[in-house]
C-alpha cells in the first residue's frame, strides 16, 4: 500500500486542491445524511412501539433518498481511489484521506462510519419489532379464523405423528 507522501506525490497540486475541497464536502454531506438517517430510525421504532402504521410510510419514503445518497457517495469514492490509485477499500480510502493531514476530515469520517453503524444497529431492531408484530398478527388472524395447523411431532418411540392445532376463539 502507498504511504501519505507517496499519495500526495502522485498528484499534481491542482488535483490535490481539488481532491482536498471534493473530500471535505462529501464527508460533510455524508454526516449530515447520516446523522438525519439515524434520526429517522429513532422516529421508526417509536412509530412502530405505537403501532402508528400510518405514520411509516411517511418515514420510509424519508429513508429511502438518505439510503441513496449514501451508496451514491460510496461510489464516487470507489470509483474517484480506483482512477488515481487502482485501489478501492475502505483502508485505502483512509490513507488517501489521511495523507492530507487534516485531522478534521478524518474525525468527520470517524463520525460517518459510528453514525453508519448505528443505523445499522438500530434498522435491525426495528426489523426485529417488525417481525415480532406481523407474528404477533398472524396468530390473532390465525385464532379469528379458528383455523387449523398440522404439525409433525415425535411419539415416545422416535416415529413421526402429524397432529392438528385448533385455535380455540372462546371456551364457554
């Protein structure tokens, strides 16, 4: 991998400028972009603790652009490391940022990175709600309808018996 001075020597001083100003602006955006995507999921789990479905839409069509924008970015950088240095990682772009010796960007980018794994974090729980709420409707549907399951259970002997559940909607 190239050190910082062998970086800085492969450009000329106007690339440089220009790679300099183009970094600063996009981890800039992409902290704010972070920063109203994690606020975004805190809203999410709250609407879906509530039950207000109808409020989730709305959130969703607020992530989706945020989301985009993101990956939009991450390929701007893949594809700005791949022009000048073949290389596209993550560590790569670290280097690249830090033989700058700008301690800002870098600590801006930091910040992206720990706001990019919350959301992660917390897009998961949310998920995880999600899920545990249309289980939680299934059963009730499954109840309403007084329907029936047949599911495999092992007798005593280690053979299979099919068996059906009935939900019971009221005993009297």
């Amino acid at each position: 991998m190239m050190n910082k001075q062998d970086i800085q020597n492969s450009m000329d001083e106007n690339t440089k400028k220009q790679s300099l100003e183009a970094m600063r602006i996009m981890v800039e955006k992409d902290k704010v972009v972070s920063e109203k995507l994690m606020g975004l999921l805190k809203k999410e789990a709250a609407v879906i603790k509530q039950k207000n479905y109808d409020s989730l839409n709305d959130i969703l069509s607020k992530k989706a652009p945020l989301l985009d924008q993101l990956k939009h970015h991450a390929n701007i950088r893949r594809q700005w490391l791949a022009s000048l240095f073949k290389m596209t990682t993550e560590t790569h772009w670290k280097a690249f940022m830090e033989s700058f010796d700008q301690p800002e960007i870098s600590n801006q980018w930091d910040e992206v990175n720990r706001n990019i794994n919350r959301c992660k974090e917390l897009n998961e729980i949310n998920g995880l709600l999600i899920s545990r709420g249309q289980k939680t409707y299934e059963q009730l549907l499954f109840l309403l309808k007084g329907g029936n399951r047949q599911s495999d259970i092992y007798t005593a002997k280690g053979s299979k018996q099919s068996i059906r559940a009935y939900g019971t909607v009221a005993k009297a």
